[in-house]
C-alpha cells in the first residue's frame, strides 16, 4: 500500500447475504433451492460460492447456505451427469464421420469437444463442480482418473489423424464408463466401446448412460411424490 491521489478501488464491497448470491448465483438459496436453481446455475457459480475461504461468520447465516449448496441433491446429480453423457452421445461418431470425408481438422474440433464434455463429467463423477475453462485442466488432473486420462487426451488432441483420435477417446471412454458402474448409480452397463452401426466407427453408445441415469432420478422422483390417498 501507498499513499496515492484520486479515488481507489480496494475491491471491498459491503453488501446482506441474500444480495450476494442473487449476484453471484442468480438465486437466493435463503429459502431453499429449488431443482430449476440447481439446474440453471453454471458449475462454476457454484463452485465460488462454496469454495472460498470465510473469515468471519458472525451470524453464522453464511455457513448453513454454503453447506446446502456444497453438492447438488442426488437426482438432480443423476441428471446433470446424463446431460453430461448426453453431450458425449451426440458428437462421439463425428470424429470419425468426419474423418471418412477428408476432414481432419473438423474431426480434431469435435475431438477437442468431445475432451472438454469428458473432463467435465469426470469432475462431476468426482462430486466436484467443473470451473470455467481457465481452471478446467488444473482440476480435472486432481481427479484420480485425471492423472491416468491426461496423458490419453493429450494424445487425442494433438493426433494428426482420426483413427489415433478415435483409439485415445475409447479409452477414455472406458475408463469414464467403468467408473460410473463403480459408483453404482445405475444398473452396470457394459463399459466396452463398439462400432457405430454398420459404420467402422468406434463408439460408446453414451446415450445408454443418459437414459439409464435419467430413469434413475425419475424413479427417485416418483418415490416421493405423495399418494393419491396422502392428498
């Protein structure tokens, strides 16, 4: 610090509670969290107001919303995690389909998709909230399949040809498959990739993930509506 002339930003702001997170999250969690605030609030959002540090909780009116809020309720998990595989499901055949008509750097742009839906769904596999894209790689390599998948998405991404592409993703995909049947959230489902209908196409089916985790969180869902004889 030093003495200076004009008015000065120090980036301090006095602000309540609930004004704080209408500002950060677009929500007031003060009330409860309703499943379309869980759904509508971009991960990173969520990420700042659970992760910083707090100094000072006199009221101790600050600590009880950051806990809510520390992981999503777990049918809305099940459904973040199927539009996650969904994303999967609807570029996975590109990297080859492009690459059959000449287009590698169409198949390289889908890859690099592909890579980013894959990294974010291993972060929320993980229970942890998948930041904007300047932090994306740092906590994506502190998951425990980070470690083992960065060297094989680095290779993808940098391959000069769809085929080498196409061997690195279906790993990846495996391992990410075999971890979702390791955390028991469905039924198993066979975690081997195969080939894209009559096309020679290597392919997970991600969409199999999707709807299974989707008639998981339905079922959740139903089970509490209340009966016809409760109302």
């Amino acid at each position: 610090m030093r003495a200076t002339d004009g008015p000065v930003h120090h980036r301090v702001e006095i602000t309540d509670i609930p004004s704080w997170f209408r500002t950060t999250l677009g929500f007031d969690p003060t009330p409860g969290i309703t499943p379309a605030d869980w759904l509508t609030t971009p991960t990173q959002s969520l990420a700042e107001v659970t992760a910083g540090a707090v100094f000072h909780d006199g009221l101790h009116t600050l600590t009880p919303l950051r806990e809510a809020l520390t992981w999503y309720p777990h049918a809305v998990w099940l459904r973040v995690l199927a539009s996650a595989w969904q994303h999967i499901a609807d570029e996975e055949a590109f990297v080859g389909r492009c690459g059959e008509v000449g287009d590698e750097l169409g198949s390289a742009v889908v890859t690099a998709h592909l890579i980013r839906h894959l990294m974010r769904l291993c972060l929320l596999m993980n229970r942890r909230y998948p930041p904007y894209a300047k932090w994306l790689g740092t906590a994506f390599t502190r998951t425990p399949e980070g470690t083992r998948l960065t060297p094989v998405l680095t290779a993808a991404v940098t391959a000069s040809d769809w085929r080498t592409r196409e061997t690195h993703l279906s790993t990846a995909y495996e391992t990410l498959a075999t971890l979702h049947n390791r955390l028991g959230l469905t039924d198993p489902l066979d975690p081997t990739t195969r080939p894209y209908h009559f096309r020679p196409f290597r392919v997970l089916r991600a969409d199999r993930f999707a709807e299974a985790l989707v008639a998981r969180a339905t079922a959740l869902e139903d089970a509490k509506k209340p009966r016809p004889e409760e109302l």
